[in-house]
C-alpha cells in the first residue's frame, strides 16, 4: 500500500465482471423472448406425444412409417 492509500487495480477483473454483468443482462432478456416454462415445455410434449398416438392408432394394416 502506498502512502496516498491507494492500490493498483486489476483491470481485467473489472473488464471481466463487466463482461460477465453483460452477459447475464442478455441471458434474462433472452429469456423473456423465448423462455418457456417447464409446466409450457410439459405441456407441449404431452400434446405431441397424444396426437402421435391418435394418427398411429389410425395407421392400416401394413402402412410404413415412410408415406
């Protein structure tokens, strides 16, 4: 410590912090565009998986999955 109280800084601590405020600040905004709750995602999965069901229960008799 010098006499005047002051220390040296170490900016790439700083440069870092900023860069890791900034990349938490653009996480939250992406999250708002297109986030998605889990109860949504649940949701969405179930919904696939019942109509996937309902058009193979539909299927003929020796219908491939390539039509």
């Amino acid at each position: 410590m010098t006499k005047d109280g002051s220390e040296p800084v170490n900016l790439n601590r700083y440069r870092k912090e900023k860069a890791r405020a900034e990349g938490k600040a653009r996480a939250q905004e992406n999250a708002v565009k297109f986030g998605r709750t889990k109860a949504q995602k649940d949701a969405e999965h179930v919904d696939a998986e019942r109509v996937r069901k309902l058009f193979d229960g539909h299927k003929r008799d020796g219908e491939d999955d390539k039509t």
